[in-house]
C-alpha cells in the first residue's frame, strides 16, 4: 500500500466511526423536538393535513375562471376578491361564535359546511351567482381558523404551546405542498374534479375530527365560561394588539410577496421555468419541515417572543433585496428562498406564542379572529400592491420597497416589547 493513501484511509476510517454518533445524535434532536406533545395535539394537526391537502380549488381559481368559465382577467380578480372579503368576514363571525359556543361545533360546522359548498360552488357557472356563492364559501371556510386556533391552545400546556402551533403549521405546509401537486394533476384532466376532491376531504375532516377529538372532558363548562366573558373581553380594546396586528399586516403583506408576485417574475425577468419554480415552493415546504421543530424547541424559553420576529424581518429584507443583487439564475433564486424561509422560521411559531399570551379563555376566539383577519387582509393586499408597484416603477423598485418594509419592522418589534413590558402584571 502506497505510503500517500495512509491518511486517506484513516480520515475514512474516523468519518464511519463517527457518523453512527451523528447519526444518532440527530435522531435524538428530532425525537426531543416531538416529544411531550399530547395525542389529541397530534390528532388536531392529523385533522389539519387531511383538510389542507384537498386545498385544490382556490390555487386554481383564476385559471378555472378564465379557461373553463371564460370569464375575463377582471371579472376572475372581482370572483378572488369576494373569497377575500369572505374570508375576513369568516374570521371575524368565527372568532366571535367560538367564543360564545366554544371551538368544538364551530370547527364541525366550518368543515362540513365549507365540503358542502365546495361541492355546491362547482355548478355554479355564471358570474354573479359564482361570486355569491365563493363569498359564502369563504365565510364558511375561514371560520374554522380561529376555532382551531382556540383548540390548539385547549389541547396542549403551557410549556409546549409554540411546538404545538408550529405542528399544525407543518400539516398545514404538507397539506399544501401536496394538494398544490395533485391539484394540478386534477386540473389537467377535469378542473371539476377539484370541487368534488376538495369538498370531500373537507367533509372527511369533520367525520375524523368527531371520531378522534370528542368534546373534551370539562368542555361544556368551559364553553359557559367563555359565553359569560365573551362580552368582558376585547381584542379591540388591546392597543398594543393592535398595534401587534398592524405589523403582522405588513410582515405578512411582504412575506407573501413569495408566492404572489416572486413566481411572475421568476418566469418573466429570470427566465425560471414552472417547474422550476414550483420546485423553489416545494423546497419551502422541505426546510419548514425539516427544521421548525428542532429550532423552536432549542429557542422558545430563551428570548421574548417578539426577539424572533425581528430576527425573522432582517431574513425577510435581506432576501427581496438579494433579489436585485444576486445573478439572475435559479442558484441566485434558492438563496433568496433559502433566506426568506428562514425568515418565515424564525417568526411565524412566535407571532402565534404572542397573541395567544395576550388571550385568554372567554376572548381567545376573538383574538384568533383578528390575526386571522390580519393574514387575510394581506392575501388581498399583498397580489395588489406587488402588482402596482411592479407595473409602476419596476421589479427592481418593488423588491427595494418590500426589503425596506421588512426592515423597518425590527425596530417596529422592539418597540412593542418594549411596550408589553412596561404594561400592568394584570394584564
């Protein structure tokens, strides 16, 4: 044996020594990140994926408006503006019945409702009565988030709160991912099917979540505590809630940007194809899912949780700007994903640990409802004001712009946490 390939083998031989003890010590790391989480956490965020993976038909909308229904580009943005309009209008009544009812028959109605009318919606092939009847879809449809919400917080403990969240936002992730795939499998045989698919799995939510997930054990008189306090309570009157929501508006307006205005302008200005583009989104679904658990696990009890919104923000404006400063090829294009995923990361689990500290068990509907209705406000504004910029000044203003929000925002968070601390001990 030639005396040079000594050091080779042995630095060989020390990485197989070494990798079952990586190995192990990573499997040990996701196991912790999952652990202590109640089964019917687990069973809410199973409900979740199931719902979310027969999330085909509002992806598909405009294309179904104007290829199948040939409606106009204007008449398909009033028909996507209606489900905006439902959707807020869904959060609000949701959070406001949950409160009164509690989250049990609101999620039960939501889903069976919305399955119906996903069903219902798919005949409906003029104008006017498709707009109606989207409009009462999404009230529907989008009642069921702040329910779910409240329920989240009913069925896991204090300690493991921001995990919890952070489990059902990864079912949601995978719900998504593969409904989006399959969707457009669907959509290229019959646009129709997606209506009957997304219905069902609606409906299929509901029979599992009553088989799963009866009223839990003290429920009936937690659901008179809330109806006695619905009227005590607001989220309207939490100033610094507010202010929480203005700027979960805006992070989220920015955030959204990636799956709004970002794939246009791959295709058009970088020259991305579809396929490549949808592999960007798959690889935003891969990294939360890989590595959300693991990091709010090791950083929930560490720092406030508004220290990791700012964090987020910085992410967030560091890759819009990369956008004008990186090479315009899909190398440049999975760093900006890369950075604003972790962006995404670092603040989504902690925005949720906020509201939901701030709320309590007669109002925690409500308060679900208005980050709800923040998220929803931005679905609508963040196409429109990406659009306007971008057809007004330029792709380049646009990503400037949108960097710029992201920026401000870091100072906008330490001022509210500078604010919660300095509020009464009873509040």
């Amino acid at each position: 044996m030639p005396a040079s390939a000594i050091p080779g083998i042995f630095a060989v031989s020390i990485i197989l020594n070494c990798f079952p003890k990586m190995f192990s010590s990573i499997i040990q790391l996701y196991r912790e990140a999952y652990s202590g989480l109640s089964r019917k956490t687990w069973y809410l965020s199973l409900v979740m994926l199931i719902n979310r993976s027969g999330t085909m038909v509002i992806p598909f909308m405009t294309i179904y408006c104007t290829q199948e229904l040939h409606f106009s580009l204007g008449q398909s943005g009033i028909v996507m503006a209606f489900f905006g309009a439902g959707s807020i209008a869904g959060a609000f009544l949701g959070g406001r019945i949950t409160d009164r009812l509690g989250f049990y028959p609101i999620q039960i109605g939501a889903l069976l409702s919305g399955g119906i009318l996903f069903l219902v919606v798919g005949y409906l092939h003029q104008f006017y009565s498709l707009c109606a009847g989207v409009l009462v879809l999404s009230i529907c449809n989008e009642s069921f988030r702040p329910a779910n919400s409240t329920a989240i917080a009913w069925y896991c403990t204090p300690e493991n709160r921001v995990r919890s969240y952070s489990l059902n936002r990864l079912a949601i992730n995978l719900g998504f991912a593969s409904g989006g795939a399959l969707g457009g499998f669907i959509a290229s045989m019959n646009y129709h099917y997606l209506f009957w698919v997304d219905g069902c799995t609606n409906i299929i939510a509901a029979l599992l979540m009553f088989r799963l997930l009866p009223p839990p054990p003290g429920y009936r008189k937690e659901r008179e505590v809330q109806g006695e306090n619905a009227r005590a309570l607001s989220p309207y009157k939490d100033l610094n809630y507010l202010i929480f929501t203005f700027f979960v508006i805006v992070f989220a307006t920015c955030f959204l940007q990636m799956f709004s205005v970002i794939p246009v302008f791959y295709k058009t200005q970088w020259g991305i194809s579809e396929r490549l583009i949808g592999t960007l989104m798959a690889v935003n679904g891969i990294l939360i899912a890989a590595f959300e658990m693991i990091i709010v696990h090791n950083t929930q009890h560490r720092r406030p949780a508004l220290f990791f919104p700012r964090i987020g923000a910085l992410l967030l404006a560091l890759g819009f700007a990369m956008i004008n400063l990186l090479p315009h090829y899909f190398a440049g294009a999975c760093v900006v994903t890369l950075l604003i995923t972790s962006g995404e990361v670092l603040s989504l689990p902690f925005l949720n640990s906020f509201w939901l500290s701030r709320s309590q068990s007669g109002n925690r509907g409500r308060y679900a409802a208005l980050y709800t209705i923040a998220w929803s406000t931005a679905q609508i504004a963040a196409p429109a004001m990406g659009a306007f910029i971008a057809e007004g000044a330029g792709f380049n203003v646009l990503w400037w712009v949108i960097a710029g929000m992201c920026l401000l925002l870091t100072p906008g968070f330490y001022f509210l946490h500078r604010r919660t601390e300095r509020e009464p001990s009873d509040q």
